[in-house]
C-alpha cells in the first residue's frame, strides 16, 4: 500500500483546524452549560402565573395584578426570545468567525510558504543540474535573506560549474595528448632504432645487413601495425555505435570468441545452454574481447579466468571473473571514463567503449573487485523469448 | 428564484452552526399529508401541523400578545397559480380569566381553549374548502405555514417567531386531477 505523504502546509492547515474548532467547541460547551443554568432559573421565574389565581378583595387590585402578570409574562417570553436568539445567532457568528479566520489563516499561511515552496522547487531543480536559477527575494524578512542567500549561492556553483567544466575539458586533452604521445612514441622508438641499425650494418658490416634486414622489416611493419591499432581504436571511441541487434544463442557467441585464447590461458568456462539473447553481435564480440584482454593483461601467466553464462530470474547474467591485481576501490567508479588507464600500455579506451556498447544495447555492467584477488564483470542480459534469426 | 436558493443556503448554514455550536433544539416543524374530500363543489383539503409547538412556546403563549400562525394555500396548474388564499389561526391568552381565545379564519369560528394542549389542536388542524367546480385538469395543491414577527410592547422589542420553527416553514404539496 502507498503510504500517504502530509506535506508541511497540508500538515499546519491541518492541526490549526484541529486546535481551532476543538477551543471553539470547548469554548461552546461551556456557553451551553451556562445557558441551561439560565433556563433553570427563568422556568423558576414562571411560578408568577400562579399568582394570579389568587383572587383579591377588590376588582382593582385585581387589575393591577393582571397588568402586572401581563407585563411578567411578556417579559418572560422577551427572555425566552433573546435567549434563543442568542443561542442561533451566536452559533451563526462563530462559525462565520471560525470560517473568515481559517481563510484568512491559509492566505497569510500561503503567503508566507510561498517563498519556501519555490526555493524547495529551485533546490530540486539544482539538484538536477540547473544552476541557472533566480529566485525574487519576497515574504518576510527572514526568507528574503535565505532566498538572497540561495541566489548567491546558485550563482556560485554556477560558477563553479563552468570552471570546471573548463578544467575537466583542458584535463581530457592533456590526457590525451599524453596517452597519444606515448602511445606514439612506443612504435616510434623500436622503428628508429631499428632504422638507425640497418643504416649502420649496411655501411659496416653489409653481410651483416642482409641477415638483418627482413628481421627489420618485420619489427617495422609489427609497430606500424601498432600504430595502424590505435588509430583505429580512437577512431571506433569517436565514431557513434548505433546497435543492431539480432538473435543468437549467447553461449555459441562466448565459445566462438574464447576459442583462440583457450590454447595460450586458462579459461574455465560455466555457460547455460540453450538461451537466446537479441543484442548486435559485433558489439557483442567487441565488449567480450575488450573484457577478455583486460583480465588477461591484469593475471599471470598461470592466473585463470572463469566466463559463466547464468539465468537469474528473466536475465542472463555473464561473468568473466581473473584472479588478477584487482582493481583500487577508488578506481572502480572511473574505469568506464575514457582515457582512464592505470596501465603502462593502453589508451584507457577500452572499457570505455564497453560502457558505450553497452549502453547502446541497453544492457547493464556491473564490477567487482578487491586488489590482489582479481576482479568481475558482469554484463546483464535480457533474455529474449523468440525463435532464433534465420 | 435566486432569492429562495440564498434563503435555503442561508437555513442550511444556520443549522449547520446551530449543529456544531449550539444546544439549541426548536422545533423541527412539518406537515401530515394533505386529506382531499369532496363536499358538493366543493374539495375540502385538510391537514395538520406537526410537532409546530412543542419546545419553547410556553412563554410565548402565556405572552398575552394576538398571535397569528399564518396559512398560504396555492393551487397551480401548468406552473400558474390559479387559486391562492392567505388566513390565520390566531390566539390570546387572557389572564383575567385565565383561557385561550382562539380564531380560525378560514373557518369563520372564534373559541377558548383552557389547556396549552388543546390549544395547540386547535392551531394544528388546518381545514379549508377549494371551489373545484372552476378548475379542470391536473392541480398541484400547495400549504404553507409560518409564523410572523411580534413585537412585546413591554419590554419595546420585537422577536421572529420563525426562529422557533428554525427558521424554516413547512410546506405539503399534493398533485389532483379534477375531470
């Protein structure tokens, strides 16, 4: 069941209200006590009528007497009259008082939250990430000074904001700037060596430089290869990757992608059989292998990977879980930023595409990991209910 | 028409307050159901008022001042009125000698009552002829009731008696259809 949420307004309207008609009521019971004490004491005063059976000597005091009854009994029912007219007048006057002062009471109670309910609005709209709000200082003193103060304050996080949005930006390029400096570099040094080592066996020693020279030229060709690869995974990282999804049997798709790495690493594999996923297969291959080599890069040589394929409830959780260095815990929520590498050799891009990949499949990642026992990811996917893709 | 919604939103506002903040009863004042009889050509409609005074009347009759507890008789046809008639029950109380004068004028007749209670028979039953013979079709038969202002010359003020009926006065309809 929902619970129902009082906000503070519906809250004081509330208990004034309350307290209100309760004083009234007591305020009333009390009026109404009073009142049959008084008509006690006038159904005592009608006792008069009875004096009038008294037959007197003389017809004229007779009269006397019956004017006086006459003017005793008008009276008594003048009282009679006022007294209800109290008692239906007053009530009608009290309920017009209590009606006038409880709107009066929600105006002026309005008037005065006002204020409060447009800073709790601009706090939520902060909060959110709009910094670019002006609130009217007005209500009494007091909100006046803390919606200045807000203001301010808005202003300055605006501020803020904007420095470090420069300062994010100008961080991004220097890093990488300086992951493509090394990056670049690393090729560049092994080919001008190599170079500069052909150059000097050809004029000292050119039998020499015969034996050399193919060996050369692989080690060329091997490190523009290498640059030729991180071209091209800067380029896949800037490129957009709409998805295009299509239904296969998971388990196939990770027996097919750990295949040439089961010779030279130890892969357990745990996978469910017979399940489908629709998700694009080329990004499938792609956040496998970026895992894949990630877990590989960060365990021994006689470390092991485990990759299970698990239902849990209507998704299909896969795991590939090293026993390797682990991850910082202050590292973890950073590993999908792009150009975040805690590696000697990598452009920080990798898991960063992953995230991408991911998210262009609208599918989930979660890590987990503890220095020095390894590290888990898992990827969590809907399971879909049609028939294979023909 | 505006006039009768505010007069009714008026009364439901009074006995609202009167509800929440009052002890005050008065008396909650109707009709039985209109009796038709047929008398020559005459519809002789009769009936009476109930529970009109039982609370807060025994000063009021023992006022000695003429009191009139007003009739109104409306017959409409197609929403027209085509007979209407005004009269009274009226009553004084003597205390010289120590009785109730009463007058009921639709019926032309003038008597005493020695006792409250026969004197709230007597202003109760309400019984008036209708000339039929005039009117054809169906009739909507309408009695209405109230009480008027008084004022008490002894102590200079004057008094609502409606207050006593809570403001409201009771009304009995009944539709006949005269061939």
């Amino acid at each position: 069941m929902k619970k129902i949420k009082f906000s503070m307004r519906v809250f004081v309207i509330c208990l004034f209200i309350l307290l209100y008609v309760s004083s009234m009521l007591i305020q009333n019971q009390f009026i109404n006590k009073m009142q049959k004490e008084q008509d006690k004491i006038l159904s005592n005063m009608a006792i008069n009528t009875e004096t009038i059976s008294i037959k007197l000597a003389s017809e004229e005091e007779q009269e006397i007497l019956n004017k006086m009854s006459n003017k005793i009994n008008q009276s008594l029912a003048g009282l009679k009259m006022i007294q209800n007219e109290t008692k239906i007048y007053s009530s009608l006057i009290l309920l017009f008082l209590m009606v006038v002062s409880m709107i009066v009471f929600i105006f002026i109670f309005y008037i005065i939250t006002k204020p409060i309910k447009e800073l709790q609005f601009a706090t939520e709209k902060i909060k959110k990430g709009d910094f670019n709000i002006f609130l009217p200082p007005r209500g009494m003193t007091e909100i006046k000074s803390l919606i200045l103060s807000f203001n301010d304050m808005s202003r300055e996080l605006e501020t803020v904001q904007q420095k470090l949005l420069v300062a994010q930006k100008e961080m991004i390029w220097k890093d990488l700037a300086r992951i493509l400096t090394h990056e670049i570099k690393n090729p560049l040094t092994p080919i001008q060596l190599t170079l500069q080592r052909l150059e000097e066996k050809h004029e000292s020693d050119p039998e020499k430089f015969e034996e050399i020279f193919y060996e050369s030229l692989e080690i060329i060709y091997q490190e523009v290869a290498n640059l030729q690869n991180l071209v091209q995974s800067f380029s896949t990282f800037a490129k957009d990757v709409p998805a295009n999804p299509s239904l296969f049997d998971p388990e196939y798709a990770v027996l097919e992608i750990i295949k040439p790495y089961q010779n030279d690493y130890h892969i357990e594999l745990d996978l469910i059989k017979d399940k489908r996923i629709r998700f694009d297969h080329t990004h499938f291959y792609q956040i496998m292998t970026n895992i894949i080599q990630n877990a590989i890069e960060s365990s021994d040589e006689m470390g092991r990977i485990w990759v299970s394929l698990k239902q849990s409830h209507s998704f299909l959780v896969l795991s590939i879980r090293d026993e390797g260095k682990g991850i910082a815990h202050k590292d973890l929520s950073r590993i999908f930023e792009p150009y975040f590498t805690k590696k000697t050799k990598g452009t920080g891009l990798g898991l960063a595409l992953v995230k991408r990949l991911c998210d262009a499949n609208h599918t989930g990642i979660r890590v987990k990991s503890q220095i020095g026992r390894g590290t888990e990811f898992e990827i969590i996917l809907e399971e879909a209910i049609e028939n294979i893709d023909h | 028409m505006i006039g009768s919604l505010l007069y009714k939103t008026y009364l439901n506002i009074v006995s609202l307050s009167v509800l929440l903040f009052s002890n005050y009863v008065g008396n909650s004042v109707s009709f039985s159901p209109l009796s038709m009889q047929n008398v020559g050509d005459n519809i002789v409609c009769s009936a009476h008022l109930l529970n009109a005074f039982e609370n807060d009347f025994e000063e009021i009759f023992k006022s000695g001042k003429e009191i009139r507890v007003w009739f109104e008789f409306k017959a409409l046809n197609n929403s027209k009125i085509i007979h209407f008639e005004k009269f009274y029950h009226a009553f004084k109380w003597d205390v010289n000698s120590r009785v109730y004068y009463v007058e009921l004028q639709e019926q032309s007749f003038t008597t005493t009552a020695k006792t409250t209670e026969e004197l709230v028979y007597l202003l109760s039953v309400v019984e008036f002829p209708f000339y039929r013979a005039k009117h054809r079709g169906n009739i909507s038969i309408e009695l209405t009731a109230y009480l008027p202002k008084i004022y008490m010359d002894e102590i200079n003020k004057e008094f609502d008696l409606m207050l006593l009926w809570n403001l409201k006065k009771p009304s009995v309809k009944k539709e006949i259809n005269i061939i």
